[in-house]
C-alpha cells in the first residue's frame, strides 16, 4: 500500500472542490465515491487501490463512515466558502 499516496491525494483533494464534485460525480453511495477517487487519484500519478483506500479511509475517525462530507466540505460543493 502506498500510504504517502493516498495522504497527499486526500490532502489534495479535501481543498479542492472540483475534485470533490468530480468523485461524487452524482453519486450517493459511498463505494462509488472510493472508486472515482481511486480512478482520480491514478489520473494524477498517485497508486493505490479500492481496498487499499478503503482500509484508510475506515481507520479515520474525521472521515464519516457512511460517505458523507463534512460540514465544511459540503458548504465548498455546494457553492459555499472556497
């Protein structure tokens, strides 16, 4: 597993929007939203996996387990703060 990938994609990713939007990409269900951000992640030169983000996406505590996005990251989709 590449732990420094999937840290600097998540670092990179919760401050921009676009990207945010563009994992969701209209999707509601969480697994979905793990996927484009893989598909993304491998997009831009980072290497992991499904079940490799997955793993470290569940072990965060500030990460809601059931796919949501903060409040802050939410107010930033949605045409809030930037």
């Amino acid at each position: 597993m590449s732990i420094t990938d999937i840290k600097t994609f998540y670092r990179k990713a919760a401050k921009d929007t676009v990207l945010i939007k563009r994992m969701w990409n209209g999707n509601s269900s969480y697994d979905d939203f793990i996927h484009n951000s893989v598909k993304e992640a491998s997009i831009q030169g980072h290497n992991f996996t499904y079940s490799e983000a997955k793993e470290w996406m569940k072990d965060k505590p500030h990460i809601k387990a059931s796919g949501e996005l903060s409040d802050s990251q939410l107010e930033l989709v949605v045409g809030g703060k930037e």
